[in-house]
C-alpha cells in the first residue's frame, strides 16, 4: 500500500494557514484582557480552564508506566515552560503584537543551538551564519541605544530561550512516549507550576474575563491540532514558511485593532529571521536529517 503521510503538500499549507489564525486569535484574546489580571494567573487560568482537553489523555499518561527519569524530566520541561508563558503573558500587555510574534520566532533558532549541545547535532558553517543572521534580525527589532528596551521585549527574549529548552526536552521524550503523554504532562506539569504563582498575585476575574480565557484555551488547542494536521500532510519544508504568515496577521491585528503603528524595523527584523529559520529548515530537510528545527508554534503553549 502506497504511503500517504507528506503527499498533499496543498492541505498542508490549507492547515497551516488555519493554524496561524488559531494563534493569531489567541494573541488577540490575550492582548484584549489588558493588564488588570496578573500574568501568571492568566497563564494559570489559560491551563486550568482548558483542563477539560486533558481528560482522553489521562488514560495513556497512567499506561505509560512513566520511570522516574522520565518524570524529571517533564517536570523540568514543564519548569522552564511555565516560566515562559508567563513571560509571554506579560510581554503581550506591555509590547506591541507584532513585536511579539516576530521576537518569538527566535525559539528556532535557540533550539537549533541548544541541539548542537544536548543533542549531538552537528552545527555547520552555513547554520552558524543563520543563526548569527537571526541574530541580527533580533538587534534590528529591539534596536538597543536606538530607543527603549523595557521589560516586555526582554520578558520576550527570556520567553523564547524558555519554550526552545521545552521544545528540546520534548523532542527527547518524544522518542520515548507517545505525542498524547507529551503533551498531557506538559499541561498537568504547567498547571501545578502556574497555580501558586498565581495564587500570589490572585485578582478575581470577572466572569468575561473567564469566557476570553477559556477562548484562549481552546483556540491554542485547536492551533497545536491543526499545525499537527499540516504536518501530516506535507513536509516541514513546506508547512514552515507557511507559519510566518502568523507576522502578516499580527501586524495587521495590531494596527487595525489595537491602534498599533506600522514598525517597518519590526517587520524588516522579523523577516531576517524568518529567513534563517527557512534557510536551516532547507538544509535539514537537504541532508535529510531527522528533524531538529520546530515549526514556529510547536515551541508555544
């Protein structure tokens, strides 16, 4: 029988386009609520009110017979990420949205360092240069000494080292377990992490306040099922450039509903990026390695 896994790469590009919109959403959700609610406890409330997707995966999470090496290491995994949301909460209510989404696009390229040093992968010539490329992109969007860095662009360069060391944990266990256990002990290990950060900072929601937080969890479900859909269906090299659309809709969120101006540094920085991450995507799928580089949400909560 022929294999039909990576043969439409059409309905992978159809799911990734949706998948972009799913975190474009919540973007917007989360940018929507302001900064009334605490970081943590909107991270907090995010994982405890979309708890309700956990249920199909307690059943696999107790077959797994997990060792205690393995649940050390989600539970570091869950550590880091919890860190990272919360920084990624917080940089939404203090940095424009497109600012956001570009600067998050460094994960890749922090995964792409962290694998030279924890999974053996090999760090050529032509990947250092991607990588120091994407650097440059990321000095072009903060632009040091040029204008203010404030606390939300540098919650987002500590968000995305945090979800890089999430994402290669994963990729580790990801050998190991199946992608259900993954992803279940991701959202228990997050929302034990979050709950007395939160509980610290507690605000009472209003009851609105609860419906947008429940939208951001079922749209970032929804996002990580779809980017799961394009994957399937056509390969990493074709789905990944299809994933920085998410800067094209977050610029035009940002201005048409947040009254946020066109940053042309923002979008040119952002862009360099996106370029790099292609460029190691490119040369993976060449030398047809096992896939290191993640597509640009996988590293996302």
């Amino acid at each position: 029988m022929q294999d039909d896994t990576h043969n439409s790469p059409v309905m992978g590009v159809i799911w990734m386009v949706i998948t972009g919109i799913n975190f474009v959403i919540v973007t917007a959700l989360v940018k929507s609520l302001g900064q009334r609610i605490p970081a943590a406890e909107m991270a907090f409330l995010r994982y405890a009110l979309g708890a309700v997707f956990l249920i199909p995966m307690i059943r696999p999470i107790i077959s797994a017979h997990l060792t205690r090496r393995q649940l050390a290491l989600f539970g570091t995994r869950g550590a880091v990420h919890t860190l990272g949301v919360v920084m990624w909460f917080y940089a939404m209510t203090r940095i424009p949205i497109a600012e956001v989404t570009a600067m998050n696009y460094l994960s890749p390229v922090y995964v792409t360092i962290g694998a030279a040093f924890l999974l053996g992968e090999k760090l050529a010539t032509r990947r250092i240069l991607a990588v120091v490329v994407a650097l440059i992109g990321a000095l072009i969007i903060l632009r040091p000494g040029f204008r203010e860095v404030n606390s939300g662009h540098l919650a987002m360069l500590f968000t995305a080292v945090m979800f890089a060391a999430g994402y290669l944990i994963a990729k580790i266990m990801s050998g190991e377990v199946s992608p259900t256990v993954v992803v279940g002990m991701l959202s228990i290990t997050v929302t034990i992490g979050l709950a007395p950060l939160a509980v610290m900072v507690w605000v009472t929601p209003t009851f609105m306040e609860l419906v947008v937080l429940f939208g951001v969890a079922c749209f970032a479900t929804l996002g990580h099922y779809t980017m799961t859909m394009a994957f399937a269906a056509a390969p990493v090299t074709v789905t990944q450039p299809v994933s920085f659309l998410q800067l094209v809709w977050a610029v035009l969120l940002g201005w048409v509903m947040f009254d946020e101006g066109l940053d042309v540094w923002v979008v040119t920085g952002g862009l360099i990026i996106i370029c790099a991450i292609s460029f190691i995507t490119w040369r993976e799928a060449v030398l047809k390695r096992r896939q290191i580089t993640p597509l640009v949400n996988a590293t996302k909560g």
